[in-house]
C-alpha cells in the first residue's frame, strides 16, 4: 500500500512540473506580442509627435527689425526676432508676376518696404497680361491688419518695379512694362498719405528701358534711362514733384565717355547731391566695377565729375 501511496505522489509531482511548463511556455507566447505591441504602439507616437512639429521657418536678412521667409510657398514676417511668424496675405506667385527671371527665393528687389512702422509690397494682378492692376498691400500695425490700394490700371505686363517711402505720409513707386526690345512705357507715382493712394507723374515720354529711379525728398526726383548697351547716362530730373521732367546735364570728362554709362540715384550729401555712374553690363574699365562720382550744386540740374570709386566704396555708399 505504501508503495502505491508513492508511486501515485510521484504521478502528481510529474504532471505538476509538466503543467507548469505548459504554462510558462503559452505566458512566454502571449508576452513576447504585447511587448512588441507596445514597443511598435511607442514608436507609432514618437513619429506622429514628429510630424505634427511644424517645419521651422528660415528668415531671409533684411534688417534686423524685420525678417521675412517664402519657406512653403508662403510669405510670412517675423518682427524684432520675435518667435511668432505673420502670414501676408498674398499668394507667393504674384510677388514675382510680370517680367521677371531671377531667383524666387527672395524678394525682387526693392519691390517692398520693411520697416518696423511700415510693410509693403508691390506687385500686379489680373488674369488679362495687357491689362494688369498693379496694387500695394501694406500693414502700419506690423500685420495685424492689412490695406491694399491700388497705384494703377490697366497697366501692361511689369518689369521695373521699386517702391520707397521718405516719410510717414510721402512715397513713391515706379513701374515700367509693356516691353518690346528695347522700348517701354515707364512712369513714377507718389503717395502723400502713407500708400492709400497713388498719383501717376507727367510722363517723360522716354521710351528707352528705365534702369532706376527715386525721390530724394518730396519734389526733387530722378529717373535713369539705359540698360541695353548705353554709351552715356540719360538722367531725367523734376523739382516739382514730377509736374514737369527734364534731361540732367552730366558733364563727363573726354577719358571716360562710353565708360560710366548707368546713372543711379543720387542722395543728399549736405547742401549739394552725389551721384554714382556705373559701367553697365558690359564695362571693362579696370575690372568693370569702378564707378564715378559725380556732384551737383544745383539740386541735380547739372552733374560734374568728382573722382572714381573702387568697388569696395561703392558698395557701401
């Protein structure tokens, strides 16, 4: 009886010992998944945490108050290195609408204002290419709100375009457009209360591709004609605040003529104005980037040379 009693505690033991692995081999199978489970579920979480970050905008250096990014296709603006971006609203294409090749990475040149107390930018639209409405779209509230004015229509297809305020109140935008070869129509227009309208100038009925242009306070201004091969500077000036124009007079010495061939603009140097000629495209007079400086003692009816400035002047000038 004894060794019955034996033999039966043994069974028992080994059908223990076997159960109890069954058991931990079907735990070990049902585990295994639920920490793979959790593991896939935690890096499920971690990529969507991810993308949901939104792409951190690069500003484009343009003052140190204001900073723009075209990042997305989208104009924003930052103010004073703040963190929060502004949404202009405009779309990124017809920033660079008309006739325009260069890189849309930035801004055309000139063709906006970015102040602290004012923002702006000049563009065109329509659907009709000879027939385009070319607005601002400014903000006085650093974006929180937005005004757009229209400086003309109907205007042919833009090329020039370059927009400047002196002031609060004056300012002024010259466009050209409607180019065939080497002739346009070109007009300068100002506003004298901060952008909310705009007058056209008379015309100067020059035809020739304008290069530049500007005012140097609210009657004296200038439009510079010439890009295609010149062979001399055509300045026109009006000191009226462009009711009448008329050809500068540049008296270019004998060694020079066919060499500073571009005016810019000129800017107040105390009681007398200094200009800057350039070499155009194609100059070749040591190196091509020297420049003349030219001065005028009578509000820029008359130009006369005053000495050439290398390029590391000129640039910063």
């Amino acid at each position: 009886m004894k060794n019955h009693l034996l033999l039966g505690a043994g069974v028992m033991v080994i059908a223990l010992v076997i159960m109890a692995v069954i058991y931990h081999q079907s735990s070990n199978r049902v585990s295994l998944p639920q920490s793979a489970l959790v593991n896939n579920s935690q890096e499920n979480s971690l990529d969507e945490i991810e993308q949901a970050q939104p792409e951190q905008l690069q500003p484009v250096t343009v003052d140190d108050a204001v900073t723009y990014s075209l990042q997305n296709d989208q104009l924003n603006l930052r103010f004073n290195d703040g963190e929060d971006w502004i949404e202009v609203p405009v779309e990124k294409d017809q920033l660079f609408t008309g006739e325009y090749n260069g890189s849309e990475q930035e801004l055309i040149d000139n063709s906006y204002v970015l102040t602290e107390e004012r923002v702006g930018f000049l563009y065109s639209e329509g659907t009709d290419w000879e027939a385009q409405q070319i607005v601002f779209l400014f903000s006085e509230d650093q974006g929180e709100t937005w005004e757009k004015s229209v400086v003309t229509e109907p205007f042919s297809v833009m090329r020039f375009r370059k927009v400047d305020f002196l002031n609060d109140r004056f300012g002024y935008a010259i466009i050209s457009g409607g180019r065939t070869m080497s002739q346009e129509y070109s007009a300068a227009f100002l506003t004298h209360d901060g952008g909310k309208s705009w007058e056209e100038t008379t015309y100067t009925e020059v035809t020739r591709l304008i290069s530049d242009g500007g005012f140097v306070d609210e009657t004296t201004g200038f439009l510079s004609y010439g890009t295609i091969n010149p062979v001399e500077p055509m300045l026109y000036v009006t000191e009226d605040g462009g009711n009448t124009w008329n050809q500068a007079s540049i008296i270019m010495p004998e060694e020079y003529h066919e060499v500073f061939v571009i005016a810019e603009i000129p800017v107040k140097e105390g009681e007398r104005l200094k200009m800057l000629i350039n070499q155009g495209p194609t100059g070749d007079y040591a190196g091509g980037l020297v420049k003349g400086e030219f001065i005028s003692t009578d509000n820029g009816q008359t130009w006369d040379f005053s000495k050439e400035v290398p390029p590391d002047e000129a640039e910063h000038e």
